[in-house]
C-alpha cells in the first residue's frame, strides 16, 4: 500500500514539473503570430520599399514581447475562470504548473524587455502605443470589461486590433489614417470572431459566470449578431479599396473571404449544426490571415482596372 501511494506522489509530481513549454503556452503563440502578421503588413503598407531590417526585426521582437506579457498577464488574471471551463482549466496557471508569482516575473520581464527594444531601437511612439495595447487587454478588458459587460469582446476589442498601427507608426513614426483602416478591419472582425466560440462554448461560459453574450442574450441573439457583425465587416473591408489604399486584388481576395464568412453566418444564424459555430470560429481566423496576406500582395503586385 505504502508502495502505491509513493508511486501515485512521484507520478504526480511528475505531472506537475514545470518546462519551457508551460511558459511558453502561456505567450498564447498562435494568437501573438496571428497579430504580428498584422503588424507586418502594417510595416509593409506604410512604405513604397523595403521595411528597414532593423525596424522590422525589433519592432516584431518588441510587439511580440508586449503581446506575449499581455497573454501571460491573462493567464494570472483569468486563472480562476480558466480551472472551470473545459477548454482552459489545463492552462500552467489554471492547473497550478505555474505559480502566480512567477507568471508575473515571465510577464513582467517580457514586458519590460519588450517597451526598451521598441523604445531604443524603433521609435517612443511605437513604444507606449503597445504598451496601451498590453494595458487594454490585460487590465481594461480581462479585468473589468469581461466580467462587466456582455458588449466586452466589442469595446475590448481595440487593444487586440491594434497591431497593424503599430507596425505602422514603427515605420513612419506617426498615425495615419490607412493605419487606422487596419484597425478598424481588425476591431469589426473581433466580436463575430469571438461570439461564434462563445456560442460553442456557451455553457462553459456560464458555469465560470462570465457575461458573455450567449449567456446573457441567448444563443439566438448572439446567432443574429454575429451575422449583422459579419455584414458590416464586409463593408468595412471594401473601404481600402473605396479610398485607393488597395486595389483589384485585395478588392477581389476580400470579397471572396467576406463572403465566405457570410456563409458561415448565415449557416450559424439558420441551418447550424452542433459543429457549425465552431467551424465558424476556425473560418474567422483564416479568414483575417488570408485578408492580410492578400493586402500584402496587393501592395507590392498593384493590379488596376
């Protein structure tokens, strides 16, 4: 007996080892790339040449770092959350891999790291505009909007569609108003993205009360919003065109992935299937990386009628 319980502690123990790969995890990486894309077409659009290898290698570093901080600081904040919900309560901080206290240190020099390499090598304004980013989404929304209001993830938003400004001003050094075309794609694309997984996951939600709007409207309700969100979203994506920031083959890609998504939306809202908000979900993604791709290509492929 005695045997059994030693086994059962070391093979616990084992369990519990902390590695790289826990904090790594907690950087969430897929989404930092999926915003450094952005920030690198933001780079790219905002000059006719080549993007200065410094600028480009450091800007990346430094908003990478900012992002990962943010992502880390979410972990800590969100760890109660997280041990509740079937699909993070295997998160380092959630299963107590990661201790509080440290999370914080990671974040914490991450984040440090990250403001002096934008700051020394690229420019101030690129600086504190990602480190308003870290503090929209890691204190503004993980710790007030989310648990606040069902409208989080719209208002919330604007931190996480930040990246292509950033890339922007860390190239040019100022704001400009294709910059914050970018962000508006981003911010419009954010909450038909994000409800399509609350929908799927809308009893978790609710077991771990958090007032997202499945939970607080009903699933037909968010169903109705996430169509009306993919609508505008359209629309807002024909304004690079409209406004001569892009051309043909932007204006061709993104009515093609609009109206790809307009059928999830529509397949959501009317004929779903228990898979079907999210398959929604994985569109949306490829959706918003194969936008920004094809924004690259229009740009340095320009195809006019």
């Amino acid at each position: 007996m005695a045997k059994s319980v030693s086994l059962h502690a070391r093979t616990s123990r084992q369990h519990n080892v902390v590695t790289w790969r826990d904090y790594y995890e907690m950087t969430k990486p897929n989404v930092v790339m999926l915003l450094l894309l952005t920030a690198l077409v933001g780079m790219c659009l905002a000059t006719p040449s080549w993007v200065n290898a410094t600028v480009l290698i450091c800007g990346l570093l430094g908003i990478g770092m900012l992002s990962a901080s943010a992502a880390a600081i979410n972990h800590v904040v969100d760890h109660k959350i997280d041990s509740v919900m079937a699909r993070t309560f295997n998160r380092p901080v959630a299963k107590g891999k990661v201790s509080i206290n440290n999370a914080l240190w990671f974040a914490g020099v991450l984040g440090v790291v990250g403001f002096v390499v934008l700051a020394l090598f690229v420019n101030m304004l690129t600086a504190w505009l990602t480190l308003a980013s870290l503090v929209g989404y890691a204190f503004i929304y993980t710790m007030y909007l989310k648990r606040a209001t069902p409208q989080n993830i719209v208002i919330g938003g604007l931190a996480g569609a930040a990246p292509p400004l950033l890339g922007w001003t860390a190239v040019t050094g100022e704001i400009h108003a294709h910059a914050l075309l970018l962000v508006l794609i981003i911010f419009t694309w954010t909450p038909p993205h994000f409800w399509a997984l609350a929908i799927h996951r809308e009893k978790d939600y609710a077991k771990a009360k958090v007032p997202m709007l499945p939970v607080t409207h009903g699933v037909s309700f968010t169903k109705t919003s996430v169509l009306l969100y993919t609508v505008l979203l359209g629309l807002v994506c024909l304004l690079p065109y409209l406004t001569g920031m892009s051309d043909l083959i932007y204006l061709i890609g993104s009515s093609v992935l609009n109206i790809g998504f307009l059928y999830y939306a529509l397949k959501l809202k009317f004929d779903a299937e228990p898979q079907t908000a999210m398959k929604t979900f994985r569109f949306s993604i490829i959706h918003l990386m194969v936008l920004f791709v094809v924004l690259l290509l229009d740009h340095y492929i320009p195809l006019s009628l």
